[in-house]
C-alpha cells in the first residue's frame, strides 16, 4: 500500500507475443533511474491482455477487476485535467471462446504509464490536452531534466 505522500508510477505492458521480452527494457531502466535519483519513490509494472471487458458488471476476473478499477482512475483523472486518452478509448466487440457472445471491450494500450501522489492519480501518459500531446518520453524527459540526467547518457 502506497503511503499518502509517496510518488509512484505504474507502468502497464502489453507484451509482444512474439517479442524477446525485452521490448520495454529502456523504459524500464529509465524509469528504475528515476526511483534511484529519487524523483519517485518505487516504481509497478504491470501487465494487461489486449483488450479488457467492459460491458458485464462484474468482471470475470480479478485481474480485470483492476484493470477496470484503473482505467476508471485514468478516465476520471482526464475528465478533471481537461486531458484526453486517446489510448484507453478504442473499443471492440470481442467474442468469448470459439461460440460465446459478443460484449463490448476496451482495447488496451501497449504500453502506459500512471504518475501517483499517494493514491491519487497526477498524471497518466500518453495524454492529449489543448492539441498537444504528452507521450511517456515527453514525461521521462522532463524528468531526466529536472535532475540533470542526460537521456542520452542512460545505460541499458
């Protein structure tokens, strides 16, 4: 459980099926820099499949349950910042198994990333505001700047 003062980010993945499972690796690095230089204090990585269920109203797993608590969290953060997540709003009719039924879905992002002061969302990246938009190297960067790290000079 997050203290109500710490500074988290969560990273969420949609590994490549055929990927070496390195695909996010840099990303990785430089966020794992970010707790080391202290500018957040721990860092999650999480995982989501490519699409989560949203019309049921109960998720059928826990996992998704999450995922749907989450993207929640995201959507309510844009709506008070004024921000669009152009990422989280693609939707899908997906069907369950070989026969089951259609029911509407969100396809997921490959990859996003949610900035925390406690519990509460301050940021999510990518985000579109005002006509701009603010990717996750946007935020990285920034943030390397602020301390003085060269994003050149990253190791991975």
């Amino acid at each position: 459980m997050q203290t109500t003062d710490s500074r988290t980010a969560e990273l969420w993945l949609r590994p490549i099926r055929d990927g070496s499972g390195e695909e996010h690796q840099a990303l990785v690095v430089r966020l794992e820099r970010l707790v080391r230089e202290g500018y957040l204090d721990d860092i999650c990585l999480r995982t989501w499949n490519h699409n989560v269920d949203v019309e049921t109203d109960t998720a059928p797993t826990m996992r998704e349950g999450i995922i749907r608590e989450r993207l929640s969290e995201f959507k309510q953060w844009a709506r008070s910042e004024g921000a669009e997540l152009p990422s989280i709003e693609e939707h899908a009719r997906v069907g369950s198994g070989r026969m089951g039924p259609a029911h509407d879905t969100v396809v997921l992002p490959q990859t996003l990333v949610a900035v925390f002061s406690g519990d509460t969302v301050d940021a999510v990246y990518p985000h579109d505001r005002g006509g701009k938009t603010k990717t996750i190297g946007d935020w990285l960067e920034d943030a390397e700047s602020t301390l003085g790290i060269d994003d050149q000079m990253v190791d991975v």
